[in-house]
C-alpha cells in the first residue's frame, strides 16, 4: 500500500520509505511495477482539511430524499434513523474542518498507463516468437528451425520437455497481459 504525499512523493505504507517519482529511483520502479500489478486502488490520495463545515459534509453523504422515504416506507423509521444517526456520528456539530483524501495525481496514471503499455510490446513480441514444438519453416517447407519433442526421457521415464512447459507458461503469461490491457493503451500503440 502506497501514500502520495502532500509534496508529491510517495509514501511506501509497509517502511514509510519516502520515494520521489524519479523513474531512475528502483523504489520508484517497484512503485509501478506494483500498480501495474494490483492496480491503483493500492495507492491513496494526499490527505488534505477542507473547510467544510458539519452541515455541508452531512448533506454530501446523506442519500437523496427518494431513498430515505423509501428505507422508512419499507423499513422503519428506527432503521432510517440508525443510518441517518451514522452520518451524523461522522460528521459532529463541534466540527469545524475535515480531512479528505485528494484524487490521485494524473502522473500516477500516467505511470501506470506506460507500463501497461511496456509490458503489452513485450508480451507482442513474445509470442511473436516460434512455438519450440512447431519451429521454424522456410517458404519450400523445409524446417530452418527444427521442433524440439514435446516429451524426453529423464531417468528411463518419459517426462514433458521441460524447454516446452517454459516456452508454454511464458506464451500464456505473455497473452494473459495482453488480454488484460485495456484497450486504450492498446489504441495508442496502434496509432
């Protein structure tokens, strides 16, 4: 879990390591290969006090006046007033600013949207690469690239290639990125 700071910097929540957005940083780097990872709901907007005052916060997160009706038709009051009593308990009249947290900087996103885009090109030119089990022919069809056997003998048992469940595993691991960039990213690529 990562916080931005209120200078910019991110705050590492596990060490509260201080790190700047330097791209040659590594705990910069390990900052975006988290969020490419987990996403950016691992990182959390700079904490700031507004002045808004008790009454504005209330009215901001009471529901709109259609559903409170509705949970007293179907409800009750009682269970109208515990919801209501929450809010209120939040947000006390003795009240006279509130800490929120900001929107995450655009450069995060930013951030995020680079490495997608890094990691899709790789993952393209991955499985741009020859299947080891097909290997490579020429235009007559004769193989410049022989395949490799799907099986071989190991201590007089036959086992799977060990070449060919790597070459399997990268191949899925390299679509499964692909099928996981939106397609934005994808779209800038192509354009």
């Amino acid at each position: 879990m990562y916080k931005i700071t209120f200078t910019g910097s991110i705050k590492r929540l596990s060490d509260s390591t201080i790190i700047p957005p330097v791209s040659a940083n590594m705990d910069y780097q390990q900052f975006v290969d988290d969020i490419f990872e987990n996403g950016t709901g691992i990182v959390e907007g700079a904490d700031y006090v507004g002045v808004t005052t008790y009454t504005q916060a209330r009215e901001a997160e009471y529901p709109p006046i259609k559903d409170q009706l509705d949970k007293i038709y179907h409800e009750g009051i009682d269970a109208w007033k515990a919801d209501i009593k929450v809010i209120k308990d939040k947000y006390p009249k003795t009240q006279v600013g509130i800490t929120s947290i900001a929107p995450l900087p655009d450069w995060v996103n930013t951030a995020l949207f680079n490495k997608q885009k890094e990691e899709y090109i790789k993952a393209k030119e991955r499985l741009n690469q020859y299947e080891l089990t097909n290997g490579i022919k020429d235009f007559n069809g004769n193989y410049i690239i022989r395949p490799i056997p799907i099986a071989v003998e190991k201590d007089g048992e036959t086992i799977r290639n060990p070449l060919v469940v790597r070459d399997e595993a990268e191949r899925e691991a390299a679509q499964e990125v692909i099928n996981q960039t939106p397609q934005a990213v994808i779209d800038s690529i192509n354009t």
